[in-house]
C-alpha cells in the first residue's frame, strides 16, 4: 500500500514539473513574456526621447521667432529682401559620366 502512495506522489510530482517547465504559463511561457517586455521597454524608450524632442520643437516654435524663421526657410524656401537664392542640384547617377557629344566642327572631317 506504502509503495502505490509512494508511486502516485513521484507521478504527480513528474506531471507538476512537466508542467511547470513545458505547460502554458510555465517557464517557456514566462521567458516570452519576458522578453516581449524588454521589447516593449526599448520601443517606448524610443518613443518618449522623439516625444521628447517633438515637444522641445514645439515649445521653441511657440516662444522662438528664429524657429519659426528656419522652418520657413528649410520648408518653404523662403527668403529675406535683399538675399539670393541658390539652389543645388545633385545630378543623377551616371548623368556626369557620359562622353560629351562630338561637336559640329570634327564630325565628318579627317
């Protein structure tokens, strides 16, 4: 009788640990979430530090008439009475490496 009682609770102990280790909520489970959490922490870290900085945009454009100017400038293309515009125009890949056409003066001659 002793020896069944002894078999049923090393059973149940097995079956206890299987699922603690394997089952759903178990270790497994706990190590996901886990991570899951680091994942998020570092997304909202991120997310706070360009709130942050929105808010420091914010609060200079309301307070700053520079700001407002720079916007301006950088957006809009705006400029002051007085000044001159120059605009660059980067040329696309390969554009600059082509051979200039043969001019008027050698084509067809020796």
């Amino acid at each position: 009788m002793l020896r069944w009682i002894a078999l049923i609770l090393i059973a149940l102990l097995i079956a206890l640990q299987v699922k603690l280790w394997i089952g759903e909520g178990g270790m497994r489970d706990l190590r996901a979430l886990r991570a899951r959490v680091s994942a998020q922490q570092a997304e909202n870290a991120k997310l706070k530090q360009r709130n942050e900085a929105l808010q420091a945009e914010v609060e200079d454009l309301k307070h700053g008439k520079d700001a407002v100017e720079a916007r301006a400038r950088s957006q809009l293309g705006l400029i002051k009475p007085g000044e001159v515009f120059y605009q660059v125009v980067d040329l696309p890949p390969g554009a600059g490496t082509a051979a200039p056409p043969p001019s008027a003066s050698t084509a067809g001659h020796p």
